[in-house]
C-alpha cells in the first residue's frame, strides 16, 4: 500500500492526472503539483475546486519546482511524504525525476520516453538510451517504476498484452490505431507542446516488421481504416515509443503504429517542414540575431490548453490485432472512444489530454493497491492488463472490443471466460455469468455515463 | 548633358544596373556603387570585370555609405562629380536619397515607391505620401526626379502612355499583368527580399475601376490569361504602385495590376500568413524573447541572389489595353519576353532583376542624353515612351506588340507611322518605310540576339 501522490507537470496531462487523482484521493491520500511555473500549479487546483473533484480529506498543493534538481525533488518527496511520483512534465525531465524516485523509495510513473533536448526525437532503441539503464538500480532499491503509462504509450500497451492472452494462440500483427476526429476550430494547432509534438514526425519512422525494425520516411506509407464511431479515416506510419518495449515484451512479428492526420495538418506540417521553421537549430537573421524557429512557430501556435474549450468530436485509438485462435484466423480491435465535450464538462480538458491522464491515475490507484506496486521497473504490457482496464472502466475511459462476435465493453473477466478453453467453461457459474450479461452485448456507440459503473 | 552615375544598393536590380551602366559608360562615365556593406559593391565590380562588361575608360568604384544619411549621400555624390543618382536600394531610402540629390542638383531615378518601415505596405495615395509632396522642391532646384523606372512600375507605364497615345481613340481599360514563367528549382523562394516581397501581399489590394478606387483581399480575383510564349497562367488582382500614378496621368478608367502566382506559392504563403509568420510585429516566446516572425522566414528561405545561378524560363510582363479607335473596339497588348538563363549568362542576374535593372539605366542614358532631363519630378508615363523604348530594344530588353495585325517587335516610330491619320500616311517615304521592314512583322518568340540591333 502506498499513499501521497506528487504530479510533476503543470501542462494538459497533468491537469486531468491531478483532477482524477483529486477524484480518488480517499484512495490517493494527499495531491501534490509542481512545475517550475508556480501560478500553472495553483491554476489547475483552482480548476479543481471550481469542478469540485477532490473528494475526501487531504492536502492539495502547488510548489514550485525545477525537476532536473534532484535534490530539490528528493526533498520535496521527503516532505510532502509522497510515495508515487506521477512525472507528466517534460519529457527532458524523466531521467532526473527517476533518480530522486530511486532515493527516496517513491514509485515513478510517466507518460513518454525520456529525450533529449538537443536531439530530434530519441533514436532507436528509445527506452534502451535511458530509462533501461536504471533497471537494475529500481530493482536494488524495490522502487517501482511504471513506463510509459498513458494512452499511447500505456493503454495500447495493455490491450497488445490483453488481445495477445486472450483471443490467440498466435498473433501475426497489431497496428495501434490512434485518431483524433475531432476538432478545435482553429486554423492549425497542435494538441500539445509544438515543440514536442513536431518532433515526432520530423525524423526516421521506425516500425517492427518481420520481427526486424523497418526504417521510413514520414507520410510515407499510408492506410485507411475504418474505425467505429468516428468512421473512415486515414493514417501515416508514425514511429512511437511502445513499439520499442511491445516487441520486446510480445512476440508478436510485426507492430505498427499508425498516426491519423487530415489533409490540412500534413499540408501546414509540410510547408513549415520543407521550409525549415520546424528546425531546433539556430538560424541567423539578417540583424545577426540566432534564433531557433521552431520556438517562434510554437509562439505564433495557438496554446494547446486554450484549445480545449469549444473543441468538438471524439477521439478513437485502439490496437488491432490479428492472428490465429485453434487454427482459425481471428481479427481483434480493443479501442476507446473519448469525446472532446465530455472531457472538458468533467476536467477542464480536452480528449488528447484526458485519455493520456486518467491511465496515469488508473495505474497509480494499482500501485497504491498493492496489484501493480510490483517493486522494479517495468513497461506496461508486463503486468496484467485485466485490473487496469477494469479500473479504467469505472474512471470514465471505457474500453470497448470490436470482433466476430460483436462491438461490447471489454470486461476483463468476462472476456476471459468468453475465450477460456472449453474444458473451463462447462461449469454452471460461467453460463449463469453469460445469462447475466448477455444484454452488454450491444453494437453501436458507446456513452462514458452508461459505462460508467 | 549629365554624366558619371552613383548607384545607391547592391542587391539583384543593383547589379543588374552596375553591369548596364558598365556597357555604356562612354556615354555614362564613372560608375560608383555604395551601399551598407562595402563588399557587395565590391561583389558587383568583381562580376562586371570577371563579365568584361565596361566597355570604356572611367571608374569604377565601390563605397560604403548609409544612404539614410544625408549629408553623408551629399557628400560622396560631390566627391564622386556624379550628376545621376540611380537609387536601387531598400524603399526606405528614397526620401533621403531625394533630399541629396535636390541639395546636390544631381538628377534622381528610382524603380520602388518609398516605403515606412512601420507599415505593411504603403496605404494609398502611395506616391502621395511621400515623393510628390517634394514636386515644388525639385522644380525650383531644376532636379530631374524619375519615380518608378523598374520594369514595374517603369516599363508598364511607358507602355499604358505609348498604347494611349498610338492606338486609340478613347482607351478603357488596362490591365498590367506580371508572370515570371522561371523554375528556380527550390522548394520556396521570394525572387527578391522576402521581407519587401511578402508586405505586397499581406496587405488591401486596391484597384483603379471606373475611375475610383476598389478594395479587395490578396488572391480574391483571379483571372487567367494566355501570354505569347509563356502561355496561359494564373494571376491575381494584386496593389502596384504604377496604378496611382497612371490613373492620374493616363484618363484611363481601369487599370488593374495582376500577378502570376503558381497553387504552390499560393499555398506556402497562405500557411506562413494565416499563421502570423509574415508579421512584422514581434512575439514573445515560451523563452521570453521577442522575435519579429517575418524575420525568421527571411532567414530560413534561400537569399534571392543565390537563386540566378540555374534559375530556367522566361517572364512576360506587359500591358494589355482595350478601347475603340475610330469606332472600332481595340485589344492591343505590349510585352516583354525575358530568359533567365540568358540574363544570368549576360550579367549573372536572373531575368526579375534584369527586368528591373535594364530601364533604370535606359533611363539614366536619356537623361544624360538631355531627352528626359525634364529639371522635375515625373513618373515615367508623363514623358516620351517611344525613345525609352527604342534604348531598351537596343539593350537586351526587347518590346513587342501583339495586336489584330499579328504579334512584332514594337519599334517606336514604325508604329506611329502605321498609326497615324491616314493624310500622314500618304508620303512616299512611310510606304518605303514599311517596304523595308516588311520582315520585322513576324509571329512567335522574339530572341534577344536577333533583337538587340
């Protein structure tokens, strides 16, 4: 049992972490935020209030702090008597946040690889540069440190390992699907931090082909899908951190990860890229100023959280898995559908962050639990999925399973009697079970308040 | 008689003036180039000699001088014994040019409209709010001051005053229309400074109908012509300075400026200008710093010199004019056919500065000639066009006419002769006239060789 949660990060995801944190802390205990902007802390417990989402006794705070000082985070950690460490800051921030959690004893969770800021975007093998390195120092210390932990990474992670379990013998693909139909009305902007986001698509696409990693150009290879609720949409081959870890931990030969982006994103994306305003490097002005452009495109870009009101539609991200069960092909989509409006009435944000933020949270109840605290690092397809989908479920991000049978909510325990072997399933419980429930079986589109038992 | 030339700015028309001057300084003497950065000037004399381009004896010097600096520009223009001032540098340095020229009695020649550096775009009346409140000053000092010599303005509005005066009775329309019909080869580029180039569109469009001014939104009327050589292209109705001057010199009812613009350029432009990276203000980014957007572009596109060297096609710009002569409903249009890889090959320009730098100087030699030596302030279709048009014929920068009598190269006085009331027509030596050129009434494209008589 662990209690006292520390959020690193004042930006989208921790917004929604600190709220569903705020939600559960007669679990949690208290709420702590820091970032190096103090105002940003006090803003989103203001936010809070105002949502009324905090729900039992127990501080909730802002400090300020700047997490590249280990120090200064061990003793703010000692302090506040925090023993889960959720780091939604930077993605500069992972290594040094990891290390005060190694110190101190504090389970470490987070949300994206560790980067470098003076690299674009972390080359292969991603977790291998940093985070695996410290494997055995988490072990040495008992810490446990949770990688990765959003939607995507995180929640993908989880259904691989659940489809992989559950529904197969073998499983020849999965293809992480991640859409965003929604829209901020807006002329462009990114969902979050330009500075991040961009660097994403401006290096190497790296995907896991044949059991070998496959190197491409971004917008280079193209695919529609049709997904359910938001329709027909088109995707570009994205590299994403979880593809390293997921063909590690899964076996599986060929994992893909496929970026949804309209027509006007990859045009503006092409003209600033082409152009070189996507750049990191200094460029000089004809004054003789250096001047990096990608911080003065990300001036000119709307602010991500200002996006959030008015921001309409639904986001739909899930893996499809396919593969074989007794010989016979099966195909598999495990997904969720987010929907922007909702996201904002219940936390003050939009869809991109909520679906990255309530499985942080999920996954910290599991450790506060004891089910996930599992004493060493970890990446999220290494632990039983069934909890953390369970816990999502009943914190408003219900999974939802696409196959043969039917379009239902994925109940773990349910699915697992479903797809057990025969032999287990000629006991009267499971039948009575099956009687029970058969009314969940239903197609069409899902409601966060049906689902949200 | 006026002799020795100082040009003021050593950008691409710069050079293309420098090397015009330098072909003709028997008639010009001593050439001097000054701008900021005494070694482009010193780039300029390096081509001209690496071109063999002077063709007599005189110097040919080079001189670092901020041009904003009156007494500095009166100073190097009397040390200099120049009688000619040929201003091809930033349009933010017209007025002080002027100035010295006025206190020097040096004779002014310039190809742009002086702009604020605080504005986008000079407002209308343009010539209005700067040049022509100094008409009373250069008449009393018997300053010549030829405003907008360029191609266009310049060359377009000697062509509006020639086809006024030699094709119709009452003329009702013109339309300037501007294609550079050339392939740089590069992603994206301005063809001379971005900054310059991108206030000419982020700003109203104003357009001369029906004897008043009409306001419209850049890329909001598109027209498609079909040009000689060039063929059909795209423009739209774009802001020019040479609209001010024409509609109140030339009685002509509409006159409308069009620029060619390829979906390409429209489209990275509309990018870098709905997201606020053509504006001259500045912003604060996530740093702190201010940073003006537009300059950052400016650093990151290729500097517009760079673009000569390769730069392929041609440009057709001209005028197409429509009225009645003698009843009968007339569409004449006078034109210009430039090639880049001829002009780079001549002076080492591409053909948007040769277009540019070619009249200023035709100009110059009239005015040192004593034929357009007027001790006023004018624009240029308030003087003769037709020996403005015969000196660039014999420059490398040929006029044809295409008209219901065929497409020709425009020799001035030819044309007035077949123009002319039918009892002129009726002298022998018109008929021998025309029984000898006969040959020249050719169809299809002009080559600047066989044109350059």
């Amino acid at each position: 049992m662990k209690r006292n949660v520390l959020i690193i990060g004042a930006g989208g995801v921790a917004h929604v972490a600190a709220h569903k944190c705020a939600q559960n802390n007669i679990l949690l205990g208290d709420i702590h935020i820091a970032s190096r902007t103090l105002a940003k802390c006090e803003a989103i417990i203001a936010s809070i209030k105002e949502k009324g989402s905090k729900h039992g006794p127990g501080r909730l705070q802002a400090h300020a702090l700047d997490a590249l000082d280990i120090e200064a985070t061990k003793t703010l950690i000692r302090e506040t008597g925090s023993q889960i460490i959720i780091n939604v800051g930077s993605p500069f921030l992972n290594m040094s946040v990891m290390t005060a959690c190694i110190e101190t004893g504090a389970a470490y969770l987070d949300t994206a690889i560790h980067e470098d800021p003076d690299k674009v975007c972390e080359p292969p093998p991603w977790y291998g540069n940093h985070e695996w390195k410290r494997r055995d120092d988490c072990k040495k210390a008992g810490v446990t440190a949770l990688l990765g932990v959003g939607f995507d990474p995180g929640v993908v992670n989880a259904y691989g390992r659940f489809a992989v379990d559950t529904y197969f013998d073998q499983v020849d693909a999965i293809d992480i699907i991640d859409i965003n139909a929604g829209s901020h009305g807006r002329y462009f902007a990114t969902n979050f931090d330009p500075e991040i986001n961009f660097r994403e698509f401006t290096s190497t696409v790296w995907s896991w082909e044949n059991n070998r990693w496959k190197s491409s150009k971004m917008f280079e290879h193209r695919q529609q899908w049709d997904m359910p609720v938001v329709g027909n949409h088109t995707t570009y081959l994205t590299g994403h951190d979880e593809l390293h870890s997921m063909s590690k931990n899964l076996g599986v030969p060929n994992i893909r990860f496929w970026m949804g982006f309209g027509d006007h994103y990859i045009n503006v994306f092409n003209v600033l890229n082409s152009l070189g305003l996507l750049s990191e490097k200094p460029v000089r002005t004809a004054e003789g100023d250096e001047i990096v452009p990608l911080k003065v495109v990300k001036a000119v870009l709307p602010d991500p959280a200002s996006l959030a009101k008015g921001y309409t539609g639904k986001t739909c991200i899930g893996d499809l898995v396919k593969g074989t069960k007794n010989g016979i092909a099966q195909e598999v989509l495990i997904y969720n559908i987010c929907d922007h409006e909702e996201s904002y009435e219940e936390v003050g944000s939009q869809a991109i962050s909520y679906t990255a933020g309530v499985p942080v949270v999920a996954a910290a109840m599991l450790i506060a639990d004891g089910i996930w605290d599992v004493g060493h690092m970890v990446n999220v397809e290494e632990l039983d999925p069934a909890p953390f989908i369970e816990q999502m479920n009943k914190m408003g991000l219900v999974t939802r399973v696409r196959d043969a049978k039917g379009d239902r909510v994925l109940e773990p325990q349910r699915e697992l009697l479903m797809n057990a072997p025969v032999e287990e399933l000629e006991d009267t419980a499971t039948y009575e079970y099956f009687a029970h429930d058969q009314a969940l079986l239903t197609k069409g589109q899902p409601s966060r308040q049906h689902d949200m038992r």
